[in-house]
C-alpha cells in the first residue's frame, strides 16, 4: 500500500460514512419515496450503492492488473441495474446498512492493496468507452456512484 491508495481509501471511507449518515436519517416514509433521477424508491436506490461497492472495487482490481473488462456495454449495465431494482423493491433499511457497511470495508481494503503502479495500470471498463487507470475508477466509478445517488436520495428526501 502507498500514500496514494491510503488518500483513495480513505475519501472513500469518508463518503461512505456521509452515506452511512444519511440513511441513519431517513424515515420509513423517506425509504419509500421515489427518487427523480433513478425512477426508483429511496431504499431501492441506496440498496444499489450498497450492492456496487464490492463490484466496482473489484472492477479497479482489474484495471490494476492491466486487464479490461471485455464486452461489457451501458445496455448491459442499465439491464441489471433494472434487474436489481425489481428484485430489490422491498430491501428493508437495516440489511441496506448491513450491505452497505460489508461493501465499504471490502472496498476499501481492495484500495488500500494498490501500489502506485497499480492505480496507474489502465484497462477498458466499458465497451465504446476510453480506457481509465485504477485511480480513475476509484475516484470516478467508486467514490462518485456514492456522490451520484446520494445526491439523488438528499433531493428526493429534502436534506
């Protein structure tokens, strides 16, 4: 692990604990409203950021490793994000928390792991997309999805 991993886990670590924080907050009438943005309940979408922490890390673990993740298109992406939804319309808030803090704490060791070298390995994340290093994705994928949704549930949620 080097400085720059550390400073990664770390921004990541503190926007989860904003998420934590946020969701502590909501009330059950909050987890059910509908999100603008996503087009799904609050409780479904904080349960979609739970459920992506592992997955994207283990995304920049790929790029680290100079590999890319091949075939995979935003059509795709869209299809499970859809799936998830469905299947998770009735997430209750204590397993969305449980969820979310078993993804951060593996995320973040996943980033804590990187050498320099490794966070400036690239790879193709998705099809049709520039290839991104393993810094890019986890301050543009990791840390933003947090930013990107949270922002979503602070708006629907009035705070």
């Amino acid at each position: 692990m080097g400085a720059r991993a550390e400073s990664l886990a770390k921004q990541y670590e503190a926007k989860a604990a904003e998420m934590t924080t946020t969701l502590n907050r909501l009330s059950d009438a909050d987890w059910k409203k509908t999100t603008d943005a996503e087009k799904w309940s609050v409780g479904v979408t904080a349960h979609h950021v739970a459920g992506g922490h592992e997955p994207i890390a283990g995304i920049a673990k790929t790029v680290s490793a100079g590999q890319s993740i091949p075939n995979f298109t935003m059509a795709m992406l869209n299809e499970m994000n859809a799936k998830h939804a469905k299947d998770f319309a009735g997430c209750s808030k204590a397993e969305t928390l449980a969820l979310h803090q078993k993804g951060v704490a593996a995320a973040a060791a996943i980033v804590r792991g990187f050498s320099d070298a490794e966070l400036d390995r690239s790879g193709t994340v998705m099809a049709g997309m520039p290839p991104m290093t393993a810094q890019q994705v986890v301050e543009n994928i990791l840390i933003n999805h947090i930013n990107d949704h949270m922002g979503s549930i602070r708006k629907t949620v009035g705070g």
